[in-house]
C-alpha cells in the first residue's frame, strides 16, 4: 500500500483528497504548513509527497528545496491553476510533476499511479549496470555514478539517464522519453523533459553537453564516447 505525504494548508481540501486516496488503497499522512512538512518528509520514508506551491511562511518551493538536499522522493506538485511559472519553476527545482488547483481527485490519482509505476518498477535482471563513459547506472539501486562520484538525482532525472543509457547513441525523441522516463504522453507546450534534462546536466557538470546531445528537432541522445 503505498505511503503518501500530503503538504497542503487547506485542511479541508487535504481532508477531501485523502479520503479519496485512500479509497484508492493509498496510506496518507498529512501535515499543514511548510516546516511541518519538511521535517515529517525526512523523518520517514514515503512513496510520493503531494505539495501545494502556496502556503504562508515558507511556500512549496522552498520545502522543495531544502528536501532535495536530502531526499529524492517522488514530489507532485499542485500549483495555481494556469500558472506556467509555477510548474516551469517547480521542475526546475526537483518536481516530478505538477496538478493544477482545484484538481480532480481522479487525475491526481492516476498521476501517482504513473510515478510509482516508473519509480518502483523493478529493472530486468540481467542488467545489472549500464556503463556509458564515465557513468554507471545501477538500476537495482536506482543509483547513479558519475566520474566514480554519486549523483544526487531526482526520480525522474534518474529514469530520463537510465533511459538514454539504454539507448546509447540513439536519438530519442522526446515522446519517447515523456512516455518512457516520466510515465505520461507528451503534450503541447510541455517543457517536462527539457527542465528536467537541464537539471540533469548541471549535475553532470562542464561535459553535459557532449554527453547528452541535443538533437534539433528530433530529440536527445547520450554520446556513446
């Protein structure tokens, strides 16, 4: 039964939705301010956090911040209906998705669905790491190595890797990797995979662009060296 924080200062939005979720054999624990919120992510291990952009005090943003300096639980994000800022500064940061507000509490669902099918999926067994230049992936662990050093990724920038990885010096297109990588079809103006292959290649410093190529109008491949 997978375990849930929700991070939201309506009470009775909280109240609404976790009813609903756990209808749908969700375990949900919730909390209603941003510090509260923070520490009870790190206190225990859950599946996926829920977490609205705006509460007083400290917001979605900066919660999102300090946890994934720590942790690299799944985050869906609910943002203010219609704000691209929102969700374009919200993958920026480390999210794994985003819902507008109000949501509907059937989508909300099938985007946890889609997350923890992409998370916790177990990875074939005859692969046991995927070596690429000076990157390991180890999909058992859901681990990355980059220059003999870990890299702390996100879920989803974990599985846009894995899956260039696994296509080596291919060009794959970005619905391929929407589908693949973060669980859900490509839609327009959808810049999901652009943020969160941005991030990806900060992390992988100075030769990020030599590594993961941009191919124009076709999509993204990993140099194979």
């Amino acid at each position: 039964m997978p375990n849930i924080l929700l991070i939201d200062d309506d009470v009775e939005l909280c109240e609404m939705l976790a009813e609903y979720l756990e209808s749908e054999s969700f375990t949900v624990n919730m909390v209603h301010d941003g510090h509260s919120g923070m520490n009870q992510a790190k206190a225990e291990n859950y599946d996926a956090i829920i977490l609205d952009v705006m509460m007083p005090e400290m917001d979605g943003f900066s919660v999102l911040k300090e946890l994934r300096k720590y942790i690299a639980t799944p985050v869906l994000m609910l943002t203010a209906k219609g704000d691209d800022v929102d969700r374009i500064v919200g993958l920026e940061m480390g999210a794994d998705d985003y819902l507008p507000k109000p949501c509907n509490p059937r989508e909300l669902v099938a985007r946890l669905k889609a997350i923890l099918r992409r998370t916790q999926t177990a990875p074939p067994k005859t692969v046991d790491v995927i070596k690429v230049n000076d990157i390991e992936i180890h999909p058992a662990s859901r681990k990355a190595i980059y220059q003999s050093e870990n890299l702390p990724l996100t879920s989803s920038e974990y599985n846009l890797l894995e899956v260039l990885a696994m296509n080596v010096g291919t060009v794959v297109d970005k619905e391929t990797l929407s589908e693949q990588a973060l669980g859900k079809k490509l839609t327009e103006y959808d810049r999901s995979i652009d943020m969160h292959l941005s991030k990806l290649r900060q992390k992988l410093g100075d030769d990020s662009q030599e590594l993961i190529q941009t191919v124009r109008g076709k999509g993204y491949q990993l140099s194979g060296g």
